[in-house]
C-alpha cells in the first residue's frame, strides 16, 4: 500500500505485476504505453494522459511529475513510513549533522565558506592536505555556516571541530 499526497491525499494498492490495483478502495485498471526513457501514455476509463518524470529525490520520498502539460508535486509514503509516521517515529534515523570534524591529521589548505553561508548537500567547505593528498571535506547536508575554527595553513589533529552548523 501508498499513500500518495500532493493537492488531494489516496491510497494505492497495486496488483504486483500488473497495471491494476485498488485506488482509495475502488478497483483501477490502466493501459500504459511507454514512449520514452520518462514518459507515458496512460488511458484510464477513457481518460488520456500524458505523464513525464520530471524530477524524483528518493531522500524526501517526493516526485514532480508533467501530467498533461501541468506540474504536479508528490509525497509517496509506502506501508513502512505509514507505520513509523504512526508509532511517532517517523524523523528516526534523520539526524541534522551540526559540525564537521577533521577526519585525519592533516593541514588546512583552502577554507571554501564563511560564517552565515548556505551550503547545500556536497557542497565543498575545507581542504585538508593529509599524507601528501588534498581531501575536499563536504557538506553532509543542506545548512547555514555558524562558525569556521580553522585557517589557511593551520595543522589539525583528527576530530578537531573544523566547521559549526546552525
């Protein structure tokens, strides 16, 4: 089972296999044809649609999707969030990480951000020269910079706070 939310909230659940399921306790039967890599045709009692992947981020379990020319955003959760969403549990696991710490020794060679800085996920913000290689230390997610305890040139020692997150 899915629930599915964006303008309206359902219930999906499909028959494996097939193009065929429940939809909110009614049963549904689709005929699709696959045009391209992401895009369909879909016919569902006598309707056409045109539907394109447009973007998809597993992370937050959400897609947008071209359905006619229109956009449309999407939440999909399966039996397993509903679950964890239920028992109060569904920000288990998703921890907000609040500093970077050096993970070796090494030498601070460049710093790439500054106090009140957004960065997102990957983004680069030191690079720690460590056994005579340069390692780009990056964002492990979507942040505003607090506070930068490092310099160009200074020497650290593993574990050292090298970057705060707000």
């Amino acid at each position: 089972m899915y629930k599915i939310t964006g303008k309206h909230s359902f219930n999906i659940v499909p028959t494996e296999g097939k193009s065929e399921g429940l939809l909110n306790g009614d049963f549904y039967s689709l005929d699709i044809e696959k045009i391209d890599a992401q895009t369909w045709h879909i016919l569902k009692d006598n309707t056409s649609y045109y539907v394109q992947w447009m973007e998809r981020n597993e992370e937050a379990k959400t897609f947008t999707l071209k359905v006619n020319g229109s956009l449309i955003v999407l939440e999909a959760k399966n039996k397993f969030d509903l679950l964890l969403e239920k028992m109060g549990m569904a920000n288990v696991g998703v921890a907000k990480v609040s500093k970077l710490t050096a993970p070796m020794p090494g030498k601070v060679l460049d710093v790439l951000v500054s106090v009140g800085q957004e960065v997102l996920k990957g983004d680069g913000l030191v690079i720690l020269e460590a056994m005579k290689m340069e390692n780009v230390l990056k964002a492990d997610d979507a942040g505003v910079i607090k506070s930068v305890n490092v310099s160009i040139g200074q020497a650290v020692e593993k574990n050292n706070i090298l970057i705060e997150f707000e």
